[in-house]
C-alpha cells in the first residue's frame, strides 16, 4: 500500500510482508489517517496498492516475469512510436511502470504530474478492472479544470489505454467500501529523457 499526504511530503509505503506485522499495521493505520486529514484539509493525498515494476526491474526481483516482459514491451520502437504517433510528441524515449490496485477505500487526489525535470510528457493507464465496473465503484480517471469541476471522466475498462499529456489536473476518484477490489492497471509516464 502507497500513500501521500500533503503537498510537500514524500510518498510513504507499506510492503505486503509487512502488513502481517504489527509494526506494519501500525503504518499502514498511519498512512490511511494522514492521507484522509490531508485530504480533508484540501491537499494532496492518495492511498492505492501498488508494484513498482521499473524497480522490480532494475533490481532483478523476479527475472523474466510477465511484469518484466511488460516494461520491456512499453520501451519497444512499436510501442514508443505508436503514443508518438498519437500524441504528436515526437522526443519520447522512455517509459517507466508501476502495476496499481485501487480497492475500497482507496484514491488519488488532484495534481498534475509536474516532474517536467524528469521528463515526465505522458501519462499512462493501462486499464485491467473486470469488464462490469460500475459507475458505482468509483475509480474514474477524472480531469478537472482550474475551479475543480469534473469536466471528464474515463471509466476503466478492461484492455484499454488512456493516455493524456502532463502536467494536467486529474485524479482517480474515492473508491467505496462496497466496490470489489478489481480496479487493476499499470501505470506510469512516457519520457523525453
């Protein structure tokens, strides 16, 4: 589990193993009750599980794994050339990814994705939540304008990929106790450097 809270706070995280401890309850308690007062104070706060595949990657956690032959899939001329080719940015080099689960309880606050220094163009979502996700369940790709209306959503839908240039102000919508953990994508950025 990831989360943030606060503008100028670095994203704090809970690994699996450690939830079956104390220690790691007691953070992931911690982490849910900072991100929920951020956000209620209008900051920026966000609360989803997560697997950092470039890191799996770069550290060799599970060699030759689908996450890897995936990474390695989003770095191919075809892939590249095809969000070139869709976006008309044609300096992209690079993408990182990171595989998400948006259960109950869980959520992205609004931001922009400003890391331009990284070299951060494009966003990514690369949608895998069960063909039947209700509006209901929340979970929505949101892109908000500069008062913070709503003014578009993109439902995720299985096998689909959203893409949108950054920085732009967006966030994934609450996601109700009531809705089955199956909010599944990888995500990340499409670099220029």
């Amino acid at each position: 589990m990831a989360g943030q809270a606060g503008t100028q706070s670095s994203p704090e995280a809970v690994e699996a193993a450690q939830l079956r401890t104390h220690d790691g309850q007691a953070k992931a308690r911690h982490i849910m009750e900072a991100s929920h007062k951020a956000a209620a104070a209008g900051e920026y706060a966000c609360r989803f599980a997560r697997y950092p595949m470039l890191t799996a990657y770069q550290e060799r956690w599970s060699p030759d794994s689908v996450q890897d032959m995936l990474l390695e899939y989003l770095n191919t001329p075809d892939f590249l050339g095809l969000v070139r080719d869709i976006t008309g940015i044609d300096t992209l080099v690079k993408a990182d990814a990171q595989a998400t689960l948006f259960g109950p309880g869980h959520f992205l606050g609004r931001h922009i994705d400003s890391h331009v220094a990284e070299g951060w163009r494009v966003a990514y979502v690369l949608n895998l939540a069960g063909d039947d996700w209700q509006p209901d369940w929340g979970g929505y790709l949101t892109f908000l304008d500069d008062d913070g209306d709503i003014v578009e959503g993109w439902r995720p839908r299985f096998n689909t990929l959203n893409l949108f240039a950054v920085p732009q102000s967006h966030a994934v919508s609450y996601v109700p106790p009531f809705a089955p953990p199956q909010r599944f994508a990888i995500t990340g950025w499409v670099r220029d450097r």
